[in-house]
C-alpha cells in the first residue's frame, strides 16, 4: 500500500510547485494582503493610542482648571508651611546630592504629590515636570497643581516603597491612593515610580518624571467609578 501511494503523493508535490512556479503573482499577492493587514492593525492602533492620549490631556488641563478653581473657595496657604519649606531650602544651599535625596525623602512622608508640601530649594526653579498626560517647566507650577489636587481629595495615602540611586539620576517607586471629596467618591489606587534627575552643576532635580503602572485610560476611568460608599448611600 506504501508503494502504491508513493507515486501518487510525488505527483501531487511536483503538480503543487508547478502551480506555484506558472502563478508567481498568487505568492506575491498573498504577501501585499499580509502586510496591508498589519499596517491596518498598526495604524488602528496608533490612532487609538492617540485618542487616548487627547483624551488623557483634555482631562489632565481640566483637572488642572479645576483645582485652580476650587483653589479660591479654599482658606489661604499656612504662612508656617511656606516659611517651613523655605527654611529647609536654605540649609540645602550648602548641602550636596545626598542631603537633596534625603529631603526628598522626607517631602514623601509628608505627601508632597497632595499637599505641595516639598522642599522648594531640591529643584531647580525651571525643572521639568513630565507624566504620562504631558509635561511642563516651573517649580511654581508643579506645587500649585500638587496643593490644588490635594484639595479635591477627602484622604489620600502616600508610600516610598523602594528608593534606587544611579549615575545621574535616583528613581522612587511609590503607592498611592485617595479617595476624592466628589458627590460619588471615586477611589483612585495606582504604583508607579518616579525619575529624578540631577542638575550636574547644582546638584539640584532638573526633571521629574512620572511614571504610572496602570494603564492611563484606566486611571481616568476610575475617577467616573462611584465607590462602594456611594452605593451603600443610596
């Protein structure tokens, strides 16, 4: 039976070659439909990528918007926290790399992501803020958005979890959630690590640069997700 079928599936290769060699084309087409479909599927991709990257920065400026509205129906800022972070920064003057991590350390206990409560004399007055939404310049900037967010919070936890130090930069990986004061109170929960880089003349952050672990959409969409409390109310 063997030697009956041998014939048989030797014709068959050579009628298939045969085929492919008199219709080189088929070969060539199926290729171009290939290749037509993955540049789709990158291109849908790409399009996607960047809607969500409009998506993301509509909401970031409005949050930014936001905070600064809500900002005047809030009590003025402490003169005490003012004069506290400026006292630190006069001490780091003097001070080299390590005493600038270790103040950024200790602006983490004091959840400066929330509070804008940090150590102004760590950065540069130009360093550049950067997260997945967009990036700015201005250390003024960075601690009123910080302090306007914190006011749209009800309560929020913040942990340095891991601190890592390299040739010019140190890297923080942090907790953090929050619950936010809206009517349906929204949890946010993420990790993620922040990038700080040193200015090699001052010795000061040039950039911070956030980094989330979470998806962006998926954080925006948290902020539209009414909490266990909110259900519990009603």
């Amino acid at each position: 039976m063997a030697s009956f079928l041998r014939p048989n599936s030797t014709s068959h290769l050579e009628h298939t070659r045969f085929a492919t060699s008199r219709h080189p084309n088929s070969r060539r087409r199926c290729c171009s439909i290939k290749l037509k479909a993955k540049k789709n599927g990158l291109s849908d991709s790409a399009d996607s990528s960047q809607s969500e990257n409009v998506v993301l920065k509509v909401a970031w400026y409005g949050s930014e918007l936001l905070g600064i509205a809500a900002s005047f129906f809030r009590p003025g800022s402490s003169t005490e926290t003012s004069e506290e972070n400026t006292r630190d920064g006069g001490e780091l003057e003097c001070f080299g790399r390590p005493q600038v991590i270790k103040a950024i350390k200790e602006d983490f206990e004091r959840s400066y992501f929330v509070t804008g409560n940090l150590t102004l004399k760590a950065y540069e007055d130009d360093c550049e803020f950067a997260d997945p939404a967009g990036s700015f310049r201005g250390l003024k900037r960075f601690k009123r958005n910080c302090t306007n967010f914190g006011s749209l919070l009800e309560k929020s936890k913040m942990n340095l979890m891991k601190w890592e130090d390299h040739e010019d930069k140190s890297i923080g990986h942090w907790r953090f959630s929050c619950v936010m004061s809206f009517p349906w109170r929204p949890i946010l929960s993420a990790t993620g690590y922040t990038e700080y880089y040193f200015d090699a003349k001052s010795g000061r952050i040039c950039r911070h640069v956030e980094h989330w672990n979470v998806p962006k959409m998926a954080l925006l969409k948290q902020i539209f997700r009414p909490s266990r409390w909110f259900w519990e109310k009603r």
